[in-house]
C-alpha cells in the first residue's frame, strides 16, 4: 500500500475563518479536504451544502472528499460535481434512498473519483456486491451525523475484509481518528483517514497530522 491519505475534516473546523483553516491545513501536510455533507433526514444533523463546496474549491487545489449523508444523493450529485468535488461518496443504506448502481455509474460518468460508505450496523454483504465497480470503500468508525464521538474498534473486521477482496482501491475510515486509532486502521489494510477533532481542535496541526501519519504501527510512512 502506498502513501497513507490524510484527509481533514472539515465539519470540526472554526467556520468563521474558514479560509484561514483552508489554508492552514493544507499548510500542514493535508492531502485531501474531507466534506461531510449531512441533510437532517439520513442522519441527524445539518451540515451545509454545494455553495460551501463550491467556496472550498476556490481556497486550495487539494482533492475535495465529499461525503454525502444524504437521502437521494443521485439528485444532487451534479451539483457536487459543479462545485469541484474530486471525489463523491454514497451511502449503501436502504434509507439512502437511491439506487446504489445508477448512483455509482453517475459518479463515475461525471469523471468523479466513486466511493461508496457503510454504517457500523451496517452488514458487510450490502457493498461486496460492488466492490469491483468503486474506487474506495469507506468503512465509517462511527454512527454518522457529528463529530467527536468514539472510534469503533470493532469496525476493523470490515477493513480486514475489504482489504482481503481488494488490494487496489481505497479504504478510508471515518470517525474518532486520531493518534491511537490511526495505526490499527492502517495495520488492517485502510489507507485514507479522515480525522476532524484531532486536527482541527489541535494547537499545531503539522504535529497532529504527522502523529496520524507517523504511528509506530504504520509502516507506510508518508
Ligand atoms: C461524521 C463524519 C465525520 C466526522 C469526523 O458523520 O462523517 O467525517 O466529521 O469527525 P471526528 O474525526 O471528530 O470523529
Ligand atoms: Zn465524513
């Protein structure tokens, strides 16, 4: 597996000096710019939408990772792809409310690198079914909607099984990553980490950054 991918999130950042966050993260060593993009109905929060996108893409070159918490993600994923997302991924979950196919396909045709995600209650045997047709699997390390919650350990055997089935494609975890919880998901085969507390709530975000980069257990070293 090569490089590690940092990927900050940016739901945990200060909003009124966004820019100024953009900027800083990058600075540090970010790879990509992680978008949790949430509507109040497939989880239970709001977040923000395609114009925030659009403002992020205008602050830094880095990839945008965009996380879509939404129900019927296949209506709005152009406007996604308007605002200069490199990178669109989808929920696996009937209450997503999509067709998981047509939405993948969509994705792809509009030259978007294709993700598709799965809740902790979520059964592995959902995304098997596609794991030839994607680009990355994101294995989420909590129940979505907010940050700051506690990372699921007991999420690592879908890791493991992923990476078993795929030794190509992205695997990125989301939820309660930090310095701890970075190595034992790279040891069983992730190779993104989204992280939103542990950076952006952080003194020095290069430190943070290299700490999830640098973990003893993480051989693929940056
Ligand atoms: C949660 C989001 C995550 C979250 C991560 O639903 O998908 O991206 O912002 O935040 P931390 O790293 O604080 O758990
Ligand atoms: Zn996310």
């Amino acid at each position: 597996m090569g490089k590690v991918i940092i990927a900050p999130s940016i739901l945990a950042a200060d909003f009124s000096r966004l820019a100024q966050e953009i900027h800083r993260v990058e600075a540090a060593g970010a790879d990509w710019i992680h978008c949790d993009i949430m509507d109040g109905h497939f989880v239970d929060n709001i977040s923000f939408g395609p114009e925030i996108v659009t403002i992020v893409r205008g602050l830094t070159g880095l990839p945008l990772d965009v996380h879509l918490m939404i129900e019927h993600a296949d209506h709005y994923v152009p406007r996604f792809v308007k605002a200069g997302a490199n990178s669109i991924t989808v929920h696996v979950e009937p209450g997503a409310k999509h067709d998981v196919w047509k939405t993948l396909h969509q994705i792809r045709d509009a030259g978007c690198h294709v993700g598709l995600t799965l809740n902790p209650e979520t059964s592995f045997d959902l995304v098997e079914p596609f794991m030839e047709k994607i680009d990355m699997l994101l294995v989420m390390t909590v129940h979505p909607g907010f940050g700051g919650q506690s990372f699921r350990a007991d999420q690592m055997q879908k890791v493991k099984r992923a990476r078993s089935l795929n030794g190509k494609i992205d695997i990125e975890v989301d939820g309660g990553i930090n310095a701890d919880t970075a190595g034992v998901s790279i040891e069983n085969g992730a190779n993104v980490l989204v992280a939103g507390t542990s950076i952006f709530h952080a003194k020095d975000y290069a430190k943070a950054i290299r700490e999830l980069r640098g973990h003893p257990g993480n051989r693929a070293k940056g």
